[in-house]
C-alpha cells in the first residue's frame, strides 16, 4: 500500500528535506567530488602545486601487480568475514529463538560486542592473540605451533578475519534473530506435522524464509567489511607483515595519509566507491525483486 | 482409519491448569467436534494430540499404540491450521508433496497422489502458483489438501473456517463434511462455532474451563443439554433461564414471578422448596393470555422468523422466537410449555432429571 502526501506548495517539502540535503552535501558530495578531482591530478609532494593528469593514476593503479594482489585479497577478506560472521550468528540466533530460560539475558550478551570500539576489540584480540602475553596465543606456542602473527602472514590475516568478524556477529544476530521470530509459528508447527525434524527443517522451512533478511545482510557484511573493518586491522597489524593484511581501504590510507601520494590514493577512492555503489545497486535489484515475486 | 483414545489428559502451563483431565473414545472413522468459548482449552487438547504441546499427565492412545511421548513427526497426524500455515515459498504442488517427500516416496507416487488430491479438491488448475496468488478459499483447500494427500491415521481441524467470510464458510463446511465421510479418517474438529458444532459431527465435546461438560450426538446435547453452561452455549439466540423452586410434590416448579409449570415428564427429587433454574428456548415460547408479560425493547426479524427480546416484570431478559414476522409490538403475554422446559439445580448448574 503507497501513502502519498500531498503537499500544498514546495517550500515546506524543500525545508523538511533540506537538512538531510545539507547533511549529504557536506559529508558525501563534496568530499566526493574532491577525489574525483584529485584523482585526475598528481600533486608535488609538498603539496604546493597539482597538475592535471586524466586518467593516469586509474591506468598506473591497474598495472600495479600489487594493486591487483590487494583488490583479490580484499575480496577474500570480506567473503571470509562475511561468511564467519553470518554463519556464527545464524547459528546463535536459531538457539536464542529458542524457548530457553534467561532468554534475555543471552540476547543482550550476544548484542553487546556491537558496541564495542573497533581499537577496543584489536587491543582484546591482541592480548587474546598474542604470542608472548596472549593466552591463547601462548596456548599455540606452547602446543608446538609456530604462532606468531606479526610475522606469518597467513596467521595475520587469519586473525584479522576473526576479529573483524567478531565485531559483525551481534549486527548479523539481531537482523537473523528478528527474521527468524517473523516466521509464523504455524508454519513451522505444520512442517513439524508433516514429519520435518530438525536440520532438515532448518533447510526446507526456515533458511528459505529467512533468505531476504541474509540476502540483505551479506551486502552489509561486504561493505562492513571492506570499509569499517579497517580500524580493527590497522589497530591490529597496520596491514602487515609485509602487505598480507593490507585491503584496499588500507591501501589508500597508506598510500594517501602516509606515503602523501594523494593522487593514487585519491583513484584508489574512486574504484572503492564505485564498488559500493555497484553493491548497493545489486542489492537493491535483489531484494527489490525478492519482496514481489 | 483409526481409533483414538484419551486417557486422563491433563496440560497446565507453570501454575495455571488448562486442561483437567479428559478421557475420550473415538471410534475409527467418526468426526469429534470440541466446541467451547475461547480459552476452555479447546485448542491445547487439540495441540497435545497433535504432539506440539507435551501433555503434564495422561495417554495418547492412537490405533492402540501411545503415542504421547512421540514427537509429531513419528505419529501420522494431519493438522488443518486456523490461518492455513502453508509454506510460503513453495507452490500448491510442493506444498501438498512435502510431507510425502520426507516420507521418500518415489516421484511418480508423489505425483499421482497430489495429482488425485488436487482433482478431488478442484485445485488441478492452481498446482504451481504459489500461496500468495490464491483466494482466502483456495487457501483453505490446498491446507485440506495437504493434509489429506498423507493418508494419515487422524485428521486435526483448528478452527479451520474462521478466517472465511460467512458465504463461503458455509459451503467449506459442507465441503469438509463431505470429504471426511467419503474417506472416513477419524478427525477431531475444534471450533467455537455453534453451527460447525452442530452440522459436522458425529458426536459433540463441549468443554468449558479445561473440563468436558458433555460428549453426545449434537441433537442430544441441543436437546438435553448436561447443564446450564451447555444449555446457554448451545442454540442461537441463547436459552432462557428464570429462577424457580421446586413445588407440588416435586411435580411442578413455581416461578419466581409466580407462575406454575408442571413437569412433563414426571417427578423431580428433592423437598419442595429447592432452588432451581428453569430453561427454556426462545423458539418454545407461547403467547398465553393467562401468562408472564414481556416489555418488548427490541425486535430482530431475520426473513423467516423474528427474534424478539423483552423484560420480564423483575428485569430480567427473555428472547422469544416467533415464525414471521411481529412489527409494531410493544408488549405480550407468554407462557413456557411443560414439554419443552429443561430444569437445572440452581447450586450446581447441573440438569435435574426425572426419579
């Protein structure tokens, strides 16, 4: 059902929106706008004078091999964030739907490492983690594993992983946990009659039902994790050793804040934000066509 | 086909007892109803057959074999839910082909058993659309269908004509009659719906406040009614009831406002002098000349007959049925003939009988 609101002229509707336009301006458009122009410039490195370039940098950016390296390890990086978190609270959520005594209490332990600052959750990984001070850390050493992040690289990106998927799960359990209690009851109780026991259940019934809310979260999950995860791992390795934890998010701050090569970062900005907006495009078609068929 | 025993079956949920304790006999093929006002307890009875509610006490005996302590997929039972719970995600024929897919039959049975169900229900032409695209009554047909195309050993209905409109309910009704006679599956039909009540079964529990009051054919319990709960519950507009005392020899009972009604079919025990309720339809009613008289307030005709409702000389209420039409009334005098009267003990409620 469509509800319209009529309204008599266009200066009221243009005052209620114009906060939201300002806010948009401010914070998007114009910073936006600021890459796009400097991604076609490159500066000197005291940044005195910027000279116009065109598409140099996207075609330098491209023919890096190291570049590329760090498009498919970012992409690795958010499918495996992506599908350890989702699955993890999936898994919690379908045990807290449950009838089970304490239920709230549960609920909100689960939801509390959302809150959690992503610098907060590294330094916790940390002293988790590491080799000498952290408890499993130590555990690993000790049990004849060669463990040490800050130098294996595999081990590192391991570590960003779970760390960054960690902080997603309470996002992803709430979202699960409402979708799995918007489920009617009968629907369940009938495949119940029909003989449906558990996993099978679970498959047939339930997942398929809760596929628009998981459809809609793995966009999320994606751009969490190609974006936001960045605190935790900059926190965590810098990116490091060597460039085995380095995403692209990371990549354009070193590039941009670090080595001062504002005009690559800049180009790198661009690809990234083209990528959201392929993602967010996709995923409004998905579940544009998921909520009429 | 199969028959059903309860034994002493009793639910509470923490302290609150739903259910206290009902013992039931179904005989393979018959059609129960349970009828009673909302929160008797219909449904949880209902639900602790089905298996989705785990009874506090008491015996499940399907086919000879208890089955209380199985879970419901290992009892073979059909449930038709109230709002149809189909599976939204699935077609009409994969909603009919799931519980037979679990059960592995092979392709081509699953095909010509939903095929044929779909043929007796009218549903051929809807086999792969999905929920959403059907009618409230086409619903309500695949949730039969789903439940019939198992072959179960018991059928359960949960008040599965509540959510039609009134044209349609009717012919549902006729419809489910016709199907549960054609393939004899015993079935136990929950309802608050007096006519569903009346029309489609064989035998009639009416249950108030967790306990049965009466198990009978409908036509005996319209017509001997266990007592005044069952009395008002059953017959629409609902049973008179005026407070009188037993008198003349325990013959007769003499009216709070006075009048006398000898008993028809003989002699109540009990001293002169005990307190009763004395019933009796709207539709038994008699205009009398000598008799009680009625302030008419308000008159109800509906086509064949018009109901009207008035107040005795001490206020109480008294709905009087009358064939055709009565316009312009505005007061009359009755009587209540000796053969139609029902007497009730006033403590207890409960039906007085002869001897």
């Amino acid at each position: 059902m469509e509800r319209r609101t009529i309204f008599p002229g266009w200066t009221l509707p243009a005052l209620l929106l114009l906060p939201q336009l300002v806010i948009s301006f401010i914070f998007f458009y114009w910073p936006a706008a600021q890459a796009i122009w400097s991604s076609l410039t490159r500066e000197d490195p005291f940044g005195l004078s910027a000279q116009f370039v065109g598409l140099e940098n996207f075609a330098d950016l491209f023919a890096d091999p190291l570049y590329v390296a760090t498009i498919w390890r970012t992409l690795f990086f958010c499918a495996a964030v992506a599908a350890l978190s989702l699955g993890i609270a999936l898994l919690l959520a379908s045990f807290a739907d449950r009838e089970i005594r304490a239920r709230g209490f549960y609920r909100t332990m689960l939801i509390w490492p959302y809150a959690i600052a992503s610098a907060m959750a590294a330094v916790l990984w940390i002293l988790l983690l590491h080799p000498q001070i952290g408890m499993l850390g130590r555990a690993l050493v000790r049990a004849g594993l060669n463990w040490d992040y800050q130098l294996n690289g595999a081990q590192a990106l391991l570590m960003v992983i779970i760390a960054s998927a960690w902080k997603q799960i309470s996002y992803n359990f709430i979202f699960l946990l409402a979708g799995l209690q918007s489920i009617p009851k009968t629907v369940i109780e009938a495949a119940r009659m029909d003989g449906a026991k558990g996993f099978h259940r679970f498959r047939t019934i339930i997942l398929p039902l809760l596929m628009p809310t998981v459809y809609f979260l793995v966009v999320v999950n994606l751009v969490y994790a190609a974006f936001d995860a960045f605190g935790t791992i900059w926190a965590l390795t810098q990116g490091g050793p060597g460039k085995s934890t380095e995403t692209l998010v990371v990549k354009v701050y070193r590039d941009g804040v670090v080595n001062l090569d504002l005009g690559s970062s800049a180009a790198q900005s661009v690809v990234l934000m083209a990528g959201v907006i392929l993602l967010t495009a996709l995923q409004f078609r998905f579940l544009g066509k998921k909520t009429t068929s | 086909m199969a028959s059903l025993v309860l034994e002493d079956l009793r639910k509470s949920f923490g302290a609150t007892a739903v259910l206290h304790g009902i013992d039931l006999t179904l005989q393979s093929g018959e059609m129960l109803v349970i009828v009673g006002a909302s929160g008797c307890g219909k449904s949880t009875l209902l639900r602790l057959v089905a298996g989705l509610e785990v009874p506090t006490a008491g015996r499940i005996i399907l086919d000879g074999r208890d089955v209380a302590p199985l879970d419901p997929a290992a009892r073979d039972i059909a449930m038709v839910f109230q709002n149809y719970a189909l599976y939204p995600h699935m077609s009409v024929f994969d909603n009919m082909a799931y519980g037979l897919r679990i059960r592995g039959l092979s392709k081509a049975e699953i095909a010509r058993r939903v095929g044929d169900t779909a043929t007796l229900l009218g549903l051929e032409t809807l086999l792969q659309r999905r929920p959403r695209q059907l009618s409230g009554g086409q619903r309500q047909r695949v949730a039969m269908g789903r439940a019939i195309v198992r072959e179960p050993k018991l059928f359960l209905f949960d008040e599965p004509l509540s959510n039609l409109d009134a044209k349609l309910r009717v012919t549902m009704r006729a419809e489910i009659r016709r199907l549960q006679r054609r393939m004899a599956v015993t079935s136990l039909y929950v309802t608050h719906d007096q006519v569903e009540a009346m029309t489609l079964g064989d035998r009639l529990l009416v249950l108030h406040q967790g306990r049965a009051v009466q198990l009978a054919t409908p036509m005996e319990v319209f017509e001997r009614p266990a007592d005044t709960y069952v009395a008002g519950f059953i017959g629409a507009p609902s049973m008179n009831f005026l407070p009188a005392t037993l008198s003349h020899g325990g013959t007769a009972a003499t009216l709070d406002l006075g009048l006398v009604r000898p008993f028809a079919d003989g002699r109540r025990a009990g001293e002169d002098g005990r307190k009763l309720i004395i019933g009796i339809r709207p539709e038994h009613i008699v205009e009398a000349a000598d008799g009680l008289e009625v302030q008419i307030d308000l008159v109800e005709p509906l086509g064949s007959e018009t109901v009207l409702i008035g107040r005795l000389a001490n206020g109480d209420m008294l709905s009087v049925k009358v064939a055709g039409r009565a316009q312009g009334m505005e007061s009359m005098r009755v009587t209540f003939p000796p053969a139609n009267l029902h007497v009730f003990d006033a403590q207890t409620g409960l039906r007085l009988d002869p001897g």
